[in-house]
C-alpha cells in the first residue's frame, strides 16, 4: 500500500485516507485514483466551506476592505492568509499546481461518480484565531518570525522535494521541529485538527441514518497519523463533540487585568511625579510621554513609508491610545494610510506577488497599510516601554533625594 494511503476498517465502516503534498501533481493524480479505485459512499474533503468557496474565486481579494478589517482586529490573520497563499502558490510554481488543485480534483471526481463530498476541516480564521490567542508572547513572535522567513524565502523548491513531504519520515521530522520551537501553535495547527478532522470523517459516514459504510478522506500527508489515532479512539468510545474547538479562549485573567493595568500604572507614575517632584517633575514626566511614544510611532511610520498624514495621525494618536485598552495607534495610522492611498483593484490583485518580498511590500498599497499598522504599533510599544522605565527611575531618584 502507498504511504499516501491507509485503509482503517473501524465499527463495520471504511475510511481510506489519501495523503497529499497539497501543491503535487502526483496528489492531484493519487486523489482521483484513490476515488475511483475505492467507490466510496461519500469523499471528505480537508477543507472549510469558506476555502471551499474562495478556491476558484480569483477575485476574491478585489473584495478585502482593509479598514474593517484593522477595525475587527485582524490584521495578523489578513498578513498570514496572504503569505500562506503566497507560498503554496511559490511551491506548487515548478510543477504548473495550484494550491488545493488536489481538493478540486477530489470534489471534481466525487461528482463525476455522484457521490457526496463533505468539508469537513475547521475554518481557517477560528484556526488562526486560536493559533494567535494561545501563543505566549514569545511564541507568538517566533510565529511572525516564521511566517516572514518564509513569505521573503526565495529558495525554489524542486518536484521531488515536494513529493517528499508526503513521505511519513520527512512529515516526522517536519512536525517534530514545529513542536520543538512552536508547542502551543502546533497543537492548535496540527493536534487540534487531527481531532477535529477525525470527528467530521466519522460523522460524514455516520450520516444518511447509517447508510454509508466507506468514505475517503483527502487530508494533508502530515495529518494521517493523527487522523487514524483520533478515528481509532472515537470507535473505542470517544467523544465527536467538538464545539469546544470552535471557539476563541478568552483571555486568561491576569492577560485582562494587564490590558487595564499598564494604562493605570503609567498614569499612577505621571501623577506620582507631581507629588514627589513637583510640578516641574510632573509636566516633565508628560512630555516624555508623549514625546517617547508619539515619536516612536512616527518612526515606525515612517519606516513604514506613511503618507504624512498617517504619520501625524501615529504622532498625535500614540500617547493616548497606549492609554486606552479598547483602540491601538495601529488601527488609527493603518486607517488614515488607507484613506490617503486607497489600494487599487490593481494592488488586490498583485498582492500574493507581492507579499513575496519586502519591495512588494512597499509598492503594494494594501500591503503599505498592514506595514503601517504593524510598525507604528510595534514603534507605540517601544514608546511606552522606554517612558514607563523612564518614569520608575526618575521616581526612584527623587524619593532617595527625600532621604539622603
């Protein structure tokens, strides 16, 4: 039996998993064989309904509005979509494949018998969401660092090292670096939709009161072990509920208290300042406020290449949105670039070009208003940092003054 493939006969049902290398020809060619080959009552598909219905929609980034969405707070999950889609274009270039070429195959040659497909993996963005919302603060920065290493990477990747990725001991070694320098997003990216991948496979033939006795299953090669692992112990009696993955955490208390206290302590500090130095002091510690946070803001505008405007707007809008838990000077300058230098249906539709290198990064002006958001926020919290330490010494010095 090909590694691509694994037969797992579980409770009187079959499910066939077909491994792929997503951007493989050979995937494209294994799908459709492996299908017509079984005859299964229906073909899950690694897919969610919102992929599904973007993966032959070539205009689909004509539609992004970039304001709304800096405003709901994802403009991580918009950099990673693109650079993600940017690189599995990139890797599946040698071979002539579109990314997802294997799924469209699938769902092709399931209709073709006239048997269903099901999608049957979780949506991308709850996936991201997740991803981002369990990430200590150190993970979280080793996962941009990841996701930018990989969309400036330039590396041409052959046929047969793509064809490798399929291969179990290739995948192992793939999966066991993620796990050693990502833990917490591998088990959000990987263990947790094994187990939601198991669930819906195991519905998929569970449905029509019982009547389908074999499905095929087109995953990602990396996800059979943990696929055929989590179908083995749902027939032993696990549950398929999976709602709880389905959802954001919330923020661990100690994250929320921090959202609000970092704020107050600045101000406790700025008004501190008055009482122990005077009002001299206390207009001083002001001004280094605003100087150290609006400028830095301004500097990562600027490096950003703002219009002037966006750049004001960073200058002006840091030291108080630092200051406020609900707004970040990000969404504000990332909001005035777009307003400035709207991107152009010409800039959408570049973009997975584009985000391919740090130049795209500047000529594309949807890609100019994420670049403005990050920077100016990144610039904002170097501000605050550099004023509150600011602010601890100063006081320190003024109450040992008091007492020597």
């Amino acid at each position: 039996m090909s590694q691509t493939k694994k037969i797992v006969e579980l409770c009187g049902k079959t499910f066939v998993l077909i491994g792929t290398a997503h951007v493989s020809k050979e995937s494209v060619d294994d799908v459709v064989r492996g299908i017509r080959e079984e005859m299964p009552d229906c073909v899950a598909i690694e897919l969610d309904e919102e992929r599904l219905s973007s993966l032959d929609d070539e205009n689909g980034w004509k539609d992004i509005d970039i304001v709304k969405v800096l405003k709901d707070g994802n403009g991580f999950l918009l950099l990673a979509n693109l650079i993600m889609a940017s690189f599995q274009r990139r890797m599946g270039a040698p071979s002539g494949t579109r990314p997802g070429d294997e799924m469209r195959a699938g769902i092709r040659t399931a209709s073709e018998m006239g048997v269903p497909s099901v999608m049957v993996d979780r949506p991308i963005k709850t996936t991201l969401r997740r991803a981002w919302a369990t990430a200590p603060a150190g993970s979280r920065m080793k996962l941009l660092a990841v996701l930018l290493s990989s969309a400036f990477d330039t590396n041409e990747v052959s046929t047969g090292e793509i064809e490798a990725l399929k291969n179990s001991s290739e995948m192992d070694n793939m999966m066991g670096e993620v796990s050693e320098a990502l833990p917490s997003v591998k088990k959000v990216l990987i263990d947790e939709r094994d187990e939601y991948l198991a669930a819906k496979i195991w519905e998929s033939v569970s449905g029509e009161n019982g009547s389908r006795n074999k499905v095929v299953a087109v995953l990602g090669a990396g996800h059979l072990p943990g696929v055929e692992r989590r179908l083995s112990e749902i027939a032993g009696g696990c549950s398929t509920d999976v709602s709880g993955l389905c959802s954001v955490p919330e923020k661990k208390r100690s994250a929320r208290v921090a959202k609000w206290l970092v704020p107050a302590l600045i101000v406790a500090l700025i008004v501190s300042g008055f009482f122990i130095g005077g009002k001299k002091a206390g207009i001083d510690s002001i001004v280094k406020w605003f100087v150290c946070n609006g400028v830095l803001a301004g500097v990562g505008a600027v490096a950003a290449l703002a219009h002037p405007l966006a750049i004001l707007v960073s200058v002006v809008g840091a030291p108080f949105t630092s200051l406020c838990p609900f707004i970040g000077v990000g969404m504000l300058s990332g909001a005035a670039q777009a307003f400035f230098c709207k991107p152009k249906v010409a800039d959408m539709e570049a973009v997975l070009d584009d985000v391919s290198s740090v130049r795209g990064f500047y000529k594309n002006r949807l890609l100019r208003v994420l670049l403005v958001f990050f920077l100016s926020s990144l610039g904002s919290s170097v501000g605050t940092f550099v004023a509150g330490s600011q602010f601890v010494v100063g006081i320190t010095q003024a109450v040992s003054g008091l007492f020597s």
